[in-house]
C-alpha cells in the first residue's frame, strides 16, 4: 500500500493510533498542518498521553507533535443525583 | 433509597494500575451496588481486566458488568469474562439478575448492545450479508434485552448497556458516526419490557443525560463524560416502575 497522500495523512495517522496496543484510543482528533500534527481528545491518565506522543513521534520523525489532549479526571464524585 | 455507583469506559491496560482503587475504597459506604458498562479494556485482553480485577476483588458491595466493543477486540472475550467472574463481578450478556439489597429487589438485565443507528435513520438488514450481519447482531441483542428486562421480577429494574439507546446522550459526537454509537432497538426493548434505568457508555464526547421515546432516565456513564471514578446515582424504591408501552405492532 502506498503512503497516504497530505490530504489523508490525518486519518492515517488516526488509524494507526487506534491500531497500536500501547494506545487503543478511538477518540483522538488529529490534525497536521506544514510539518506539524496536533493530537486532541480525551485521554485517561499522565501515562497514556504521554505514550501517544511517543507513539506518534515513531511515526512521523520528521514531524514536531503537539498532544493537546486533556487528561480526564478519575476523582470520587462530590454528590449523588436522584433520578426520577 | 438504592444507590447505584456506575461507570463505563475504564479502558484498562499497561499504565492503567491504580486508577480506580483510590476511589473504590469509599465506594461501600456511598453505594449499594457498582455496576460498569463495557470498555472495560483497552484491547480486549485477560492481562488488561486482570488489572481491574484486582482492584475491584474484596469489594464488599456487588458488582455487575457488560463488556464493551474493545473488549472483544482481542476475541478473548470469554476469558476476560471469567477474569471478572473470578473477582465476583457478575457480566450480564442478554440475561438478567436479580439482588436483594435491605430488602429491595434489584433487577439488572445487561447486554453489550449494538450500532445501527436511529429512529428514521436506521440501517437495515437489507443487501449484502455484512449489512444484515451488522443489523442483524443488534436485533438479537435487542430482542435478548427485551426478554430479560421482561422477566425480572424486581421492585426496581435496572438496564446496563455499552451502546447507546438515545441520540440525546451522544450529542457532541460527529453525527456521521452515531450508527456506530447505538440503535434505538435498544431502547424500544426497555421501553416494551419497562425499566426504572438505563446505563450505557460509549460515547465518550456524549452528554450524561437522556430519556427513551417513552420517558425510561438514560445515563451516559463514560467515564471522559462523567469526568469521575464513577456516579453515583439514587433510586426510591417504592416509585413505581415504567409500564411496559401499550399497544403497538408487536
């Protein structure tokens, strides 16, 4: 298969993200502009973005990443809510 | 007053260690039940639930689960199962059961569910065989829902997802992708057998909050949407439960 074109290299890079165990994340946004790719989303913990930059790094060498992704809380929750 | 603790989307793996522990060591004293609903993996692997399996062994509340899409992408969903049932944790798969919390019969009928699509926008088992594969696996899991829902007896009745039932817990997901988000088949099952409640996960850019066409509570319980270790949500056991919907072609 040849290497995705600039105008499919997003979603290349999206695919692969989801593809790697050391990532798995179905919900990232990927965005590439001159020899920059942005990365957002949703991510569970320090780790785990801090792998997506790496990972995306191995991909795309020549490429600066900048992982824009927030790192979701996990904290006990203050109250309850009555559901009716 | 039951209290249901609920959370989907954990996505465990390598890293993952120690995420939830912290918060579960509370969780008795501020809810009678945990339940969790699906993603509970990050590629479907026994080695990633085993994490979230030692952090959930010796909790003394029950636990009940569904398993998620990523659960079985590694297609060691049977294991992952048993890794759970090894720590107590029940995993419903079109079946339902039912707990005595002080009294109160809580019935919990669970399945994965499936994609599909909406009311006026929904696939159909029409075409080509991976069409009606596609369609097809939501019909059945829909149709396992409805009968388990249906032959609870319970004082509260309890539906555990990992798709969505509603479109208005997947808003602010891109609408291209809500036939893989969930299938109102889903909830025309709880709204036929009747319901009090219903948990799913998912969506993780969703909202929290919806109702079925016929009025059940929806709850989006990712955790990226709920932004905590869990909910924890109240039910007063003397309400009365949804009637199941009148009429209609059956």
């Amino acid at each position: 298969m040849s290497a995705p074109r600039d105008e499919y290299l997003p979603e290349a890079i999206r695919e692969k993200l989801i593809h790697d165990p050391r990532v798995a994340e179905q919900d990232l946004r990927v965005r590439v502009q001159e020899h920059r790719v942005m990365l957002g989303g949703n991510v569970a913990s320090p780790q785990l973005k801090q792998r997506i930059t790496e990972v995306a790094k191995e991909l795309l060498p020549d490429y600066e990443v900048v992982n824009e992704t927030t790192v979701v809380s996990a904290a006990e929750p203050d109250g309850e809510e009555p559901v009716s | 007053m039951i209290r249901i603790a609920a959370v989907g989307d954990l996505h465990y793996g390598v890293g993952s260690l120690d995420i939830l522990r912290p918060s579960l060591q509370h969780l008795p004293a501020r809810a009678d039940i945990l339940l969790l609903a699906g993603d509970l993996t990050r590629c479907g692997g026994p080695e990633e639930v085993a994490i979230l399996a030692n952090e959930l062994r010796g909790l003394t509340i029950p636990a009940v689960a569904v398993l998620g899409n990523h659960d079985y992408h590694a297609g060691r969903e049977q294991e992952v199962r048993r890794v759970l049932e090894d720590a107590d944790v029940r995993v419903l798969e079109g079946q339902a059961i039912t707990l005595d919390i002080d009294g109160v019969r809580i019935g919990i009928a669970g399945t994965k569910g499936f994609g599909g699509g909406f009311r006026g926008a929904h696939g159909s088992d029409f075409g080509e065989p991976e069409m009606k594969a596609f369609v097809g696996h939501t019909k059945m899991l829909s149709d396992r829902l409805e009968r388990a829902l249906g032959g609870l007896e319970a004082d509260l009745r309890i539906a555990l997802l990992h798709y969505s039932p509603i479109e208005a817990t997947l808003e602010g997901e891109r609408l291209e992708i809500y036939p893989f988000l969930g299938s109102y088949l889903l909830a025309a099952a709880v709204d036929n057998a009747g319901a009090d409640l219903v948990f799913h996960g998912h969506a993780h850019h969703g909202e929290e909050k919806g109702r079925t066409p016929a009025g059940v509570p929806v709850r989006n319980v990712a955790q990226p949407v709920i932004r905590h270790a869990y909910n924890i949500y109240t039910l007063d056991a003397g309400r009365q439960v949804q009637p199941a919907a009148a009429g209609g072609i059956s």
